[in-house]
C-alpha cells in the first residue's frame, strides 16, 4: 500500500501542468528571452515578423473559441501566407483528424493542407508508425473518441476500443478479478474519452500491468479548458456562421468565455498512469517526442520559427524547448497576469489576439 500511495504522488506530481519536469524545460534558453515578457501592438509587430520563416499556431483559444472564430483570425493567416511565411497547425485537441481539421478551416475560409496539420490524435498514431509497432502484429486499445481512431485508420494501425467499445462491467472486486483480457493489445493509448468509466479504467491498467511490452501512451496532459460562453450568438467582432470575413457588430454581447474550467484530457491519463503503476510516453504538447518529430519531419530552423499559443505548460513550454520565439494571445486559458508573471516558463511576447500578427487592431475582449 505504501508503494501504491508514493507512486500516486510521483504520478501527480509529473502530471501537473507546472511540474518540475516542465518548469526544467521552461528554463533553458530562448530565442531573444526576456525578463518580462514584452506587449507588443500592431505597430511593433512587423519588425518582430521579419526573420521568421516559420509560424507554428495553436488553434483551440488562438484561433478560434468552440464555435467563434477568433476576429481577425482568418486574415492574419492569409496575410502571413502573403508574406511568406511558412503555418503548421499543432493542437493538442484530439476530438478531431486532421480530415476534420482541414474541413474546420476551410469554413474559416482558409485553405490548410492535413500535412500542416499536427494534432495530438495524429500524434499518437505517427508515435506507433515511428517505432515500427504494426511489425509486432499487436492491437492498440485506444481510450478516445474518433478523433484518435480516424487517424490509427490512416496510419493502418489495428485498434479496438473507441468511443463505443463496451469493456466488461466492472462494478465489484469479483469482477475485476474474473475478467479477461485481450491478448492481442500490444499499447493503450488515452485520448480525450468522454465515456471513460471505471471499467474503462480498470481494463486499460491491467493491460498495462499485465501485458508483456504493452505500451502505454498518453496524447496530452492539458489539465482543463476554459469553456465558451453558454450562448449562441456570436460575440463582438467574430466571424458570422459562413461569411468567415464578416463580423458581428460591436453590441451588448455575453462575455467570450465563463468561468468554468472543463476537465482536459491529462486528468483521464493521470488516472490510468495511477491505475497502472507507470508513467506515460506524452506524444502531444508538453511532452518529450514532439518536438524532435516535428524538427525532422519539418525541418525547422530554430531561430527562424515562433510559436503562438495560449498555454504556458504546453505551447509556451515548447517553445522554449526548442529555444522558438514565443507569442501568447489573451484569448485563451492564460490571463495577462499570469503570462507577465511566470518568469522564465514566460513567452516572450503577449499579443491582444492573434490579429495583432496581422498588423490588425483586434476587438477589445474580456479575458
């Protein structure tokens, strides 16, 4: 029991957004690292943009809200393009493939390929194809939704589970000491699941536990999001429903987002990390295979790439693992406050929005 309960706060401990292991990465030096981040405003921006060649954009809270597009969002990138610029899109939202993505943007009226595309769910799958699993003629057992599995199709990876897989009820200690598992699962990989349950638990643990060389991989260990606004007029100044060029007037509008912070995807992993007595390989942002993966698949140029995003333990973080220049738009789960407070796990610029990158003065907005 005392090993159980140390491992369990190890776990906790590696799984916070600001763990000591982030907080290690956060320290290394950046492109052009300052101690206070710097606010930076249309006028200013055009001389930062100038020696980059490459733009990687978080999308969930920098370019669009649920629903909303970010104000001047669909522009900035254009203008970007226009410019030159090189855009990859790598999110840790693995509710969607990137063929979902790309039909996402395309409502946005901007037109991005599935190979500029990096979600976490494509993550978990190019992690698999990287270490040659389908050679051991092994299953995955994916605790997630389509997103995930969509893309272990493309990949040709045999999976089971998904968001309508019935594992064993499991509601007594007989039960979980009767069930049986499927011998055939080579990895457990836990994705966003909003059907995950206690037999679901139990099940992939035991895997873990149990199966030899069974892999267990986590997409992302993103803690919480901030949810929209329970409303479904657009707020101030976003895109109209497919006029993404557009905008609402400026009116009385609900706030851009409540307070509430939903659950993210590193909750359900931590679970199973407890659960299962070890610790996952983080394949999304703010683990260690990301950045290696993108530099070669890519081939990025550190002191010419930036990264824009509104987490400090994910996109910032990042960032400065690969010592990239850092912007943080104030439209996501980071408050000004906090973005001009953390220090050296700080961006190097806050922006208002990502339509500052534009040159464009964007909406005034609650944050």
């Amino acid at each position: 029991m005392m090993m159980s309960q140390q491992f369990t706060r190890s776990v906790a401990r590696s799984c916070r957004p600001h763990s000591r292991a982030v907080q290690s990465r956060a320290m290394a030096p950046a492109l052009s690292r300052v101690p206070v981040p710097q606010v930076i405003d249309p006028s200013t921006i055009p001389g930062v943009l100038a020696n980059l060649d490459c733009i990687l954009f978080d999308c969930d809270g920098v370019l669009w809200q649920g629903d909303n597009v970010v104000p001047g969002a669909t522009n900035a990138l254009n203008a970007l393009r226009a410019q030159g610029k090189r855009l990859l899109f790598i999110t840790n939202n693995t509710s969607k493939s990137r063929a979902t993505y790309v039909k996402k943007f395309n409502s946005m009226g901007l037109d991005v390929k599935a190979s500029e595309i990096v979600s976490a769910a494509y993550a978990s799958a190019a992690y698999l194809d990287s270490i040659d699993f389908k050679k051991s003629g092994k299953k995955v057992l994916v605790l997630a939704n389509r997103g995930v599995t969509e893309e272990m199709d493309d990949m040709g990876i045999d999976w089971v589970g998904g968001e309508d897989w019935a594992p064993p009820l499991l509601t007594c200690p007989a039960d979980v000491n009767q069930f049986t598992l499927d011998s055939d699962i080579g990895a457990v990989v836990v994705g966003w699941d909003p059907a995950f349950n206690y037999s679901r638990l139990a099940y992939a643990a035991a895997c873990i536990r149990e199966l030899p060389g069974c892999l267990f991989i986590g997409t992302n260990m993103d803690h919480c999001d901030r949810l929209q606004a329970p409303n479904n007029q657009p707020w101030a100044g976003a895109a109209l429903p497919g006029k993404p060029d557009v905008v609402q007037q400026p009116g009385p509008q609900p706030p851009r987002a409540t307070s509430r912070m939903m659950p993210g995807n590193g909750c359900l992993v931590m679970s199973v990390a407890a659960a299962a007595g070890r610790e996952p390989v983080v394949v999304g942002k703010g683990g260690p295979w990301l950045l290696p993966f993108l530099s070669k698949r890519y081939d990025l140029q550190p002191s010419r790439t930036a990264i824009v995003g509104d987490r400090l333990d994910t996109d910032i973080a990042l960032g400065i693992e690969g010592k990239l220049l850092t912007f943080m738009p104030l439209t996501g789960v980071t408050t000004k406050e906090q973005a001009m407070t953390a220090g050296a796990a700080g961006p190097n610029y806050v922006i208002e929005s990502v339509a500052v990158l534009a040159a464009v003065a964007p909406m005034p907005h609650a944050v």
